[in-house]
C-alpha cells in the first residue's frame, strides 16, 4: 500500500476558477457532464495537469474545444494525466456512475431510493475527474434532472437559481453556489424528501431560509434539529461576530451514512442519528448528540469551509477547532458554571477512553499526521478531539479576549484561502504578541505526555514547593519527544476546604492574589514556590483538565475525599472521586486474579454516600461522580489487561455500593422523578441521569422488588431515556440471568421491538443493549446477526451490533476460546467488499492486541493475520491491520 507523506506536499499544477456541472440522474447510470475553467500555476513545481477519478466510466474528454485522442493522456485506475497543457483551459469531461451499486457510501450513492453524495475526502473524484484536493477552490454551478415522480426534489449547494420542467416526465434545478469551495464540499441530494422550513432573521436583519429535510413520516422529529440550527446560527454570531453568509441553508438526513454527517457548503447532509429526534424515540443522550453535531457541521461553515485546509494532513486545523467550538457551544447553551463543568468532565471522558488508548496504540499519529496510506483511517479522536484540546490550551493561555483576537486575526487574513495549521498558531501568537514557536509540538509529537508533580511544604518558611516534570513515551517514528508547552491550571486547597491566594513571589502578603492559576511548563522539570501558605495544602492539580495530559501525583485517600467534597474546580472534583474508584478496583482486579476474598473500604463508600445524597449538587455531577472508571479505562491501567477480572471487580464494587448505599439510592430515585411533559435541557436530563443511574445501582442489588422497580418503569416511561435505561438495568444487572427473570428480560425485549420495529434508530438501541449485557456471547451475537432486521451493509446497524459488542463489551469479547475474533474477522472480511471504511473502523477492535495475556495475543494476532492476507483487501483494511502487525 503506498504511502503519502506531508513532506512531499507540491502545490497544484492548475487552478481551477469555475466548474459548470450537469448530471442526469438515474440510479443505474447517471451521467456526468461537467466544464472546468483552469489556469496554470506559475508558482507550482508541478508542471502536467493531474486530474483525479475512481470507479467512473470515461465518455469524452475535451480540452478547448479539441476531442483528446486517447494518446494525448495517460490514465490508471487513480489519475489522468495531460503532459504540455496550455496556460488556459477550458477542460470538458463526461462520465458516468452506477450509483445502485456503490456500496461504500463515498461518491454519487443511493439510499432508499434518494440519491445523496459524500465527497470527503476524496469521493468527489467518484464523480467525474478533477484534482480533488482540498487546495483547489472553486464556485460551481450545477444543474440537476431528474424523473420529476422519483426524484421530486433536487438539491445542490448554494442557491436554487432556476427550475422547471423538460417534459417526457423529468425536471431540473439549477444551483449556483456563489463561494470558492474544494470539490470535497459539494454536494447533491435528489429524492422523495419533505421539509420543515423556517425563514430566520439573523443580527443584521437579513433573512435567511432555513429547511431541515427528512423522508414523509419523519416531521415530527425535526424541531430539535431546527432548535439547535438557529442556536448555532446566533451562537456563532454572539460568540465569534460569524454571520451565515447564504441566503439558504439546508440539513438532509439519512439512514445509510458512514459517519455522523457532512458540512457541504448550504447543504449538510446528516446521518438520520444526528437529526430524528421526538421523546417517544430518542434519549437524551441522543437529544445532546444532535445539538452538537448540528452545531459542529454549522460553524465547520467558517471553520473549514471559507477557511479550508491546504492538504489532508491539515484536518485537525478544522476539525480541531470545529470540536472545540461545538464543545464551547454546547457548554454555553447549559448557561451555568456546573453545567460547563458537566459539559466538559463529558468530553474528557471520551478523550480518556479512546484518544489515550489510541496515541498508546499502533495507530498513534500527531494531532498533524506525517503520512497516511488511507485519509479515511486519519478521522481520528486524535485529530478530532485531541485537537480540540489543543485549541482549548490556546484558550486557555491566551484568555477569552486573547482566543478571540487570534480567530479574528485568522479570518482576516485566511478568508477564502486553504491553509495549514502553523497559518492558525501564527495567528494565535501574532495577535497577542506571544511567542507560540514551542506549542507547534502539540501538532508534531504523538503520544500521551505524563506530568509527575511533586509537592513539599516548607512548615517553617509558610512555603509550599510544587517541582513539575514531563515526560512522553516514544510512539511508531518517534524515539525521543521534546517538551510540551503545558498550561497547568492549579489551586491549593485550604483543611476548611477553602482556597490558598496563590502567590509566586515572597514578600508581603497579597490576600487579593488568585486562588486558581494556570503555570506554564516549559521545561522538562520546574519548580515553583507558593507563598505564605499557612499549613500544609491539598493541591487542585491539572483543574478543568488543562491539558491533554496524564498527571500522577501521591494523593492520599484522605486528600482526595478532601478534593471530593470541596474542590471548587468540578473537574478534580470529580477526578479526585475516580481516582479513589481506580486504585480500589485494581487492587480488587488483584484479588480476583489470586482467588482471594473481595471487600469495599468504608471509606470509599462514605466519600460516595455524601456525594449522593448532596442535594446542593447538580444531579448531573453527582451522576458522573458515581459513574465508576469504565472498563476499557481499567484495562489502560493495567500492565496485562485482565478482562474477566476486570469485569468481576467492577461488578462487585457496584454490588457492594448497591448493597451499602439501597436506602440513599432508593430516596435519590424517589425524589429525581420528572413527571410531566418531556423536556431535553440539561437540568431535566441530568435528574434522569441521576435517577436512572440510581435505578441501575438498585438492580445490582438482587431483589425481587428493584426488578420490579425497573419493570414498572419501562411500562410506564412516557420517554425513551427513562425506557431505555429500564431496559438496561434489567439486562446489565447482575441478576438479569436469574431464571426468576428471564421471562421478565425477554418479555421486555420482545415488547420492545414490536413497538418500536418501524424505527430504525430505535432499532439499533435494540441491537445494542444486547450487544453490551454482560450475557451476550459470541453465540447469540451470530443469532442476532441472523435476525431479520439486521443488515451488515447499513452502517448505523453494523456499529449497533458488532461494533457495540467488539469495543463496548470486553469481557464476552475476549471469551477465552478466541470466537469472538473470529466473528470480528468474518465482519472485518464481510465489511471490506461492502464498505471499506466501515470495514478498517470495526478493524481497530484490535489495535491493543499487544495488551492482553499471551494465549489470547496468539489468538487475536492470528485473526488479524487472517485479514490481512485477504484476497482484494482494500488500502482502508491493510493500513489499520498492517500496523497492528508491525
Ligand atoms: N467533516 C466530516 C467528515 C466526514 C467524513 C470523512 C470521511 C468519510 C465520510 C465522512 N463523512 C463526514 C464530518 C465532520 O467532521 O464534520
Ligand atoms: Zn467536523
């Protein structure tokens, strides 16, 4: 497979100002017809004019008005070459595509008979042939015909500047997008579709069309969708002065999708998740989801679109900053410091339990990648939302009104340019007068950095000493790292639970200094002295998660239940409570694994029963607080992950809090009931979590009455979270496999389904939360496979099922015989010929191999080793498996 390295970036040989395009749709064989206006890039080492094209037929090429013979290029299966082009050329090309048969959901595809089209990154040249790279920015006019019954609407980018009818049954639109775009922001949509339309006035008076479509039968479940549109439209005025430049924006939705949805100039396209929401069918996570999703396709609108990226290996520079706007967004729609703090405890989780086993893993990359063999694989949680973190550090040094200048001084002097990530930290840097030179190793050094901090408090000298040490582990290339430039938010905490004033200088008292901080660590060790500290601290360290680090430092128990009941940074708040969590379960992971008897300190218990029953708390924290580390966090931790031992020790810890804490879980349960109409914000959703959370715990405890408890619930939930989580409880508790319940567990199932069986999202729930019980092995994940509504070659269900099982249930997965490999090769296999980026997705299952027991090692390389000795594997697939092997 070849690789494709950064380094080697050139310029293009032609730009390309204009493309007139006009297709003529029929799902078997549509035909393209498209004219490209180019000019000559006197500034480009690149001297032939490189078209790119995949998987279409070649009509007729024409370069100013001459046929070309077939001598006059040369073509392989990937490029088109004209040598000794002129200056200027007018450049025609028809093509066709059997879009019925595209299979991989990249290029001109069909869904349920609609067409749609996903361009990033390089399906555009799936389309006709062009240099599809992102450099290359152009307008576009496009004109689409259609049979006016099938494909009743006609969408594409920008403004519709004509429509009408040809006779013989068919119509067209006509569609001039009026901004430079890279061909990966096209889009077309053709289809059987309706809309909610509504006209919005943005702060300069101007008004804008604003339609969310989805197929008949789904209107009543986009007011959420269209909710969080006009959210983001104003937010993104407020927040940043960024007004929607279009007249007309619209959002489509479908179910055949390869990821959450797509920012095409005017025309996003969106995986139905990310748009179908009403209470009946959707939970509040789901609520949560389409509102940062809207919002991130939304402001790509500026981030990514009129500022774009020079080359692939810049993706973090939208995408990056995209994930920390929607991040922020949706951190400020909550309006309150404990909601931004929830917010963001959220979105470290997910940093922590899969960016960190990631950059440990065969695939780790920099936030700017070196090289790929497949860009599709380099959608990353590195790129994504390690990225993001690395946006948050320059907000975090430079300060609210010093990220603002930066991002003004970005747009001023990138708007309609494709530019790099070093373009945005000059920007960042140049603004605020700062030198940033040493931050660009945030985006050249993979790996996560590990700070050691280590703290001594001077009795005498009223002097607290923090000494700060970084250090980052080699990663694939990269034997040595340099240090980082860490910001390092901190406090010290008072025996009243109140704050130190924070002071870096001797002398006189300065009772108005901080009492938060952020350090800058620049150095690979630094030592810092804090004055006039009356006793002996308990330091806040790494507070809001400052950077995308690992922290060790010796707390004791008694200074992390002190963090935990007074911290004023809900972030180490919240880690002091997962930190007492992790070094119980390891020990009792230890414990399993020697036989020996298992017990729960009362001190842990005590430090959770206050946090419990703290109605002075969001319920949402108190949530988090008492969700334990996961899993797949617990299997990082450990030198030879264990999943069995794992699994066992978390079950016993949530039977013994079940066990000590029943009266407090009980009256948390009682008093978090949200009778009454559905409402998704925050402060409803986090009673739910908490009480839903609460019922889990109660189910833990094996009694005849808490099963009851859950079943009562699932009956009478008017809303799919309160459903869901009923349903939950009853499958993942420990006592769902009890004979005594297994008629109740499959009465629930089977009740399900037949409610819910025309719901396609509902549908995949079904598929997960079977897919994720502790039960379900690899024997009944075949028979679910069998299962009627089940289909490999839909994405959202492929994930719902095999995906949930090979990354979200450990302990089945790794069963001790290898089958579940063995089903995870077949998938991988089955997946490849379908859908090649699908397929190296499910391929990562295995990316921490290396991790487990040997026996299982054996078994796990094997399979990889089967897949990638497959016959017609594609680039996707080999690269992941590939690395995994190296
Ligand atoms: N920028 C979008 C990326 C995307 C994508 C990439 C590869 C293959 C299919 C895809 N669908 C969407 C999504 C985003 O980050 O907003
Ligand atoms: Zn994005």
């Amino acid at each position: 497979v070849k690789t494709i390295y950064r380094k080697d970036y050139v310029a293009p040989g032609y730009w390309v100002d204009t493309v007139e395009m006009g297709f003529d749709l029929h799902p078997q064989r549509t035909h393209v017809a498209t004219r490209l206006h180019m000019r000559r890039n006197h500034d480009s080492a690149e001297k032939d004019l490189i078209l790119f094209g995949e998987d279409i037929q070649l009509h007729q090429l024409r370069l100013n008005g001459v046929d070309l013979k077939r001598s006059a290029y040369q073509r392989n299966k990937e490029r088109l070459i004209i040598s000794n082009a002129p200056d200027t050329v007018v450049l025609e090309i028809e093509t066709s595509i059997a879009a019925d048969k595209n299979t991989t959901m990249s290029g001109l595809y069909v869904s349920n008979g609609n067409f749609f089209t996903q361009c990033e990154a390089e399906g555009f040249r799936k389309i006709t042939y062009f240099p599809d790279r992102p450099d290359v920015m152009a307008t576009y006019t496009v004109m689409l015909r259609a049979d006016k019954k099938q494909f009743p609407v006609l969408l594409s980018n920008g403004n519709l500047i004509e429509q009408g009818d040809l006779g013989d049954g068919r119509h067209y639109a006509k569609w001039e997008d009026p901004f430079k775009k890279p061909s990966y922001l096209f889009a077309l949509v053709a289809g059987k579709l309706v809309c909610q339309e509504e006209k919005y006035r943005l702060k300069s008076g101007r008004k804008v069309l604003l339609q969310v479509w989805v197929e008949e039968g789904n209107l009543d479940k986009t007011q959420h969708a269209m909710d969080s549109l006009k959210n983001s439209i104003r937010w993104d005025e407020e927040r940043f002065g960024l007004e929607l430049d279009l007249d007309r924006f619209m959002i489509v939705a479908t179910s055949d999708f390869n990821m959450g949805a797509m920012e095409n100039k005017g025309l996003n396209i969106f995986n139905t998740k990310y748009v179908l929401a009403n209470s009946r069918t959707a939970t509040d996570a789901d609520y949560a989801g389409i509102e940062s999703v809207v919002g991130h396709e939304y402001f790509h609108n500026w981030t990514g679109n009129r500022v774009t990226c020079r080359d692939w290996f810049q993706l973090s520079l939208k995408e990056g900053l995209t994930v920390f706007r929607d991040q922020e967004f949706s951190g400020d729609l909550v309006g309150n410091a404990t909601g931004r703090a929830v917010k963001r405890i959220e979105d470290v989780r997910i940093l922590r339990q899969h960016q960190f086993p990631e950059d440990a893993g065969p695939m780790s990359h920099p936030v700017r990648p070196d090289s790929y063999a497949e860009i599709n694989n380099f959608y990353t949680v590195t790129v994504y939302e390690k990225g993001s973190e690395v946006v948050r550090m320059y907000y975090t040094l430079l300060g609210h009104e010093g990220f603002r200048k930066g991002m003004d001084l970005y747009f001023q002097r990138h708007d309609g340019q494709a530019v790099t990530c070093d373009d945005f930290r000059a920007a960042m840097a140049d603004a605020n007068g700062r030198d940033l030179s040493q931050f660009e190793r945030w985006y050249s050094q993979a790996g996560t950095p590990r700070v050691k901090a280590d703290g001594e408090y001077d009795a005498k000298r009223h002097v607290y000493r923090l000494k700060l040490s970084q250090a980052c582990p080699a990663t694939a290339g990269q034997d040595h790292k340099l240090p980082f430039h860490i910001p390092f938010a901190m406090g010290l905490l008072q025996q009243d639970g109140s704050e130190f004033a924070l002071q870096l200088e001797s002398g006189k008292a300065h009772p108005q200094a901080p009492r938060s901080i952020i350090l800058e660590l620049t150095q690979e060790t630094q030592e810092f002295e804090f004055h006039h500290i009356e006793h002996e601290p308990t330091p806040s360290l790494l507070r809001n998660f400052s950077a995308p680090v690992i922290l060790d430092f010796d707390y004791s128990d008694a200074q992390l239940a002190h963090l935990l009941a007074h911290d004023s940074d809900a972030f180490c708040r919240w880690e002091a409570g997962q930190r007492l969590a992790m070094r119980r379960l390891l020990k009792l992971v230890k414990s399993v694994q020697n036989g020996e008897a298992l017990a729960l300190d009362d001190m842990f218990v005590e430090a959770l029963r206050k946090t419990l029953v703290d109605a002075n708390l969001d319920p949402a924290f108190r949530e988090l607080v008492m969700t334990l580390p996961s899993e797949v966090m617990l299997a990082e931790e450990m030198e030879i992950a264990d999943p069995h031992s794992i699994h066992q020790a978390r079950r016993f810890v949530r039977a013994s809090l079940a066990q000590a804490l029943k009266a407090e879980f009980l009256s948390v349960y009682q008093d978090h009931l949200t009778p009454g109409k559905y409402k998704p914000d925050a402060v409803s959703a986090g009673k739910r979590a908490l009480k839903n959370c609460a019922l889990s715990y109660l189910l833990e405890w094996s009694h005849e009455s808490t099963y009851e408890l859950a079943y009562t619930q699932y009956f009478e939930a008017e809303n799919m979270t309160d459903k869901v989580a009923a349903l939950s409880a009853m499958l993942h508790c420990s006592s769902a496999l009890q004979p005594q319940y297994q008629a109740r567990r499959a009465e629930v199932l089977q009740d399900f389904f037949d409610e819910f069986q025309h719901e396609a999202l509902v549908i995949d729930k079904w598929f997960s939360l079977q897919a994720c019980a502790p039960s379900t092995d690899v024997k009944q994940i075949r028979q679910l496979m069998k299962h009627k509504a089940f289909s490999l070659a839909n994405p959202n269900r492929a994930r719902s099922l095999i995906f949930a099982f090979c990354n979200a249930n450990p302990a089945q997965f790794h069963a001790a015989d290898g089958s579940a490999y063995e089903l995870w090769g077949d998938a991988v296999i089955a997946l490849n010929k379908l859908n090649p980026q699908v397929a190296a997705r499910l391929a990562r299952s295995l990316d921490r191999w290396t991790k487990y027991p040997v026996a299982q090692q054996e078994m796990m390389r094997a399979a990889l080793q089967r897949v990638a000795t497959t016959k017609g594997l594609s680039k996707d697939v080999a690269e992941i498996v590939n690395k995994a092997l190296a």
